[in-house]
C-alpha cells in the first residue's frame, strides 16, 4: 500500500508558490511529520495550514523565534492560495495525462521519444537504495542489471506538478541519450541537465503548468540556499550554463544540441566551461518571449541574499535616520534578539550601516530587496 498523503499535498503547494523562506528542504523538514499523518485532500490539508498559522499565539515581544512564526504564517497563506488556484485529483493519472501533453508538445520541434514512464514502488536494483524521486534508465543499464529503458517515478514520492516538471527533465535525457552518432557516450550529466532543466523543466513544462508555476518551481527547486550542500549547486550552475546557451542560440540552439545527442554536448561543454561560446556551424534562433523573460529573472536572481527571520522582518520597519531604541519600543521587539538581527544586515548581508553613535539607521538599502521579495529568510537560521 502507498503512503500517500497530505505532505505531498502541501508540497505541491509549496514547490507552485513564491515564498520567502529560502529552503525547500527546510520547509520539507517544518511540515513533514505534521501532514504525512493526514489525507491525500484539500480540505484536510487547508485546515491543517490553517491550524498552524493560529497555532502558536504571538507573545508581545517579538524576538527570533516569533519573527520567524509570522513570516512563515505569511508563507503558509501563499501556499493555500496556490493550492486554492489548481485543481488535484488522481496524483497518478494527472501525471500520466502531463506525460502525453509534454510528448505531444515535443512535435512541433520535430523530436520524439520513445520512453516509456514506470510509475512504481521501488527503482530496480541496483538502484533500489537510492533517495532519488525520479531516475531515467538506458540501453546500456538493460545490458548490465536488465533494466527495461524508460523513466521510472517513485510512486510514494510523487508530487503533483512539480513530479511533471522532473519528468520533463527526463524525458529530454532520454531523447539524448538517444540521438546523434555514438549515441551512449559518457555520463547523463553536467552541461546536459542545463539543457534538460532549459528545454524540459521550464519551456515544456510550461506547457503543462503555464510558465509562472515553471518559475516558482525551478526557483524553489534549484535556488534554495542550502550551505554546504554541494550537489544542487551543480545543478544550478549547469541550469545557469543553459540559460546563457539559450540567450545566445535560442531554442533552435537548444533543439539542435539535443538532436544531436550525448557526444555532441560534451564537446560543447568542453568549449563553454573555458568561456568559449564559438559554436562551429550552430546558427540558432527562435527566443521564445515567455522563456527569455524567466531566463533573465534566473540568470539575476540573488540566491545568497538570505538572512535569520527577525532579520528579514525588521528589515521591513526600518528607514534611514530611525532610531533603533524607538523602533524596538514601538515595535514590540525584543531588545537583545533586534541587535543582533541589526549586527546581522550589517555585518553579514551589508544592507545596512548605523551611524557613528550605533543608535540610527545612517544607510539602509534593505527595501530594495523587500519590495522585491528577494530577501528570503532562513527556516533553521545558520548565522
Ligand atoms: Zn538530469
């Protein structure tokens, strides 16, 4: 029997929202206990969303740890209006319909793919141990361990949308994986998951979830600030790599690496991670508007401007010339958690300066990155 259940559910709502909090994996963390013991179900999960934003009462004084219960209240009412805006249902069929509309939408390039997709309990073995929520498996894993070819969804960690959008990521694996001369060269990886997340993750399933979904999911799934976690900085500079491909050769470029499969892309990558953009005979074209607005928002966006939760909060009340005494009086805040919260936008993110007598704002450029909502917080503050 799978354990399906409301985890799945509000991270689908999570994973389609534009939070603040910098982590998917902290908010994973936050709410994994809580939802994995109620149904698969919107009402089930919006009251227990619910339930946690007035859980805890906020006490008078605002320190750290209250800090950090409004804003993620904020976040958790972002997160039902996501869920709000979709309609679930059966989590396997949903995906089952993506899978056609992707392949579908891979026509009007003139690519397909023959990839059959396993929904299942457990990857084959020897891969069976592995943490990983999708996998994608060839020919040559068919001669060594007798694996039949396809991309293979682990049932219990499907999440709705955002399992389609790392479908979409394999399924141009296995299209590459596929083509050009030599066709099973060297690793799935690098340069090519750039590719897969530009072509597969964003503009196909764009298709599926519309490009807003698309970019709150690739923005929460490989812009999370996570220190020390060295994998998922791969995969961003790899995305990064792709977008900066797709600037100068557009989506013809991206087709064309594609087509011309694993070998192909590895020369290429051998060119680009040496600066080198010099593509012999590769003409490019078509910029697709939607794409190269999201690609810009990507290649901009401030991943490490992250900072404690009464950081990030009392960044919204402070102005230049304010005084600090005043602003923790008249804010309720608590006096020693604010100062280091202060020191904190000082010294660590230098969005601020005090003055002479440390009792007043002299610089602030904090609301730049409020308004804009690029000042994230961290769940489990590192700092
Ligand atoms: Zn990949």
């Amino acid at each position: 029997m799978i354990k399906f259940s409301g985890y799945q559910y509000i991270l689908f709502g999570a994973y389609t929202s534009k939070t603040n909090f910098s982590s998917i994996a902290d908010f994973r963390k936050e709410v994994a206990e809580k939802f994995k013991k109620i149904p698969f179900e919107r009402k089930a999960v919006q009251n227990m969303i619910k339930e946690m934003i007035e859980s805890q009462p906020i006490k008078d004084e605002i320190g750290q740890s209250e800090a950090r219960q409004i804003l993620l209240a904020q976040d958790l009412k972002r997160i039902i209006n996501s869920i709000n805006n979709y309609k679930i249902s059966n989590h396997r069929k949903m995906l089952e319909e993506h899978f056609k509309l992707i392949r579908k939408n891979l026509e009007k390039f003139s690519l397909e793919s023959e990839a059959e997709m396993f929904i299942v309990n457990n990857f084959p073995t020897p891969f069976d141990t592995m943490e990983w929520d999708a996998a994608f498996f060839e020919e040559t894993e068919k001669e060594a361990f007798n694996i039949s070819p396809g991309i293979y969804i682990k049932e219990d960690k499907i999440i709705p949308y955002f399992s389609t959008y790392r479908l979409s990521h394999e399924l141009i694996h296995t299209i590459i994986g596929s083509s050009g001369e030599n066709v099973l060269t060297g690793l799935a990886r690098g340069f090519e998951d750039g590719i897969c997340d530009v072509f597969g993750s964003l503009y196909l399933f764009s298709g599926v979830g519309g490009y807003k979904m698309a970019e709150s999911t690739i923005i929460q799934d490989r812009f999370g600030y996570w220190p020390n976690r060295q994998f998922p900085e791969l995969y961003r500079e790899n995305l990064i790599q792709g977008l900066l491909f797709y600037k100068e050769f557009g989506l013809d470029g991206i087709v064309e690496l594609i087509r011309r499969g694993r070998k192909f892309i590895k020369e290429v990558e051998t060119k680009i991670i040496n600066g080198d953009i010099n593509i012999k005979n590769m003409k490019g074209g078509y910029w697709d508007e939607n794409l190269t607005k999201v690609s810009n928002k990507l290649l901009m966006y401030p991943k490490s401007l992250v900072c404690s939760p009464l950081a990030r909060y009392i960044a919204g009340l402070i102005k230049p010339g304010i005084n600090i005494t005043k602003m923790i009086k008249d804010n309720n805040l608590n006096l020693k958690d604010t100062k280091n919260a202060i020191k904190e936008l000082q010294e660590r993110l230098f969005l601020i300066v005090l003055n002479k007598n440390k009792n007043e704002i002299e610089y602030d450029d904090t609301k730049l990155y409020v308004n804009s909502g690029a000042l994230r917080y961290e769940l489990y503050p590192n700092f």
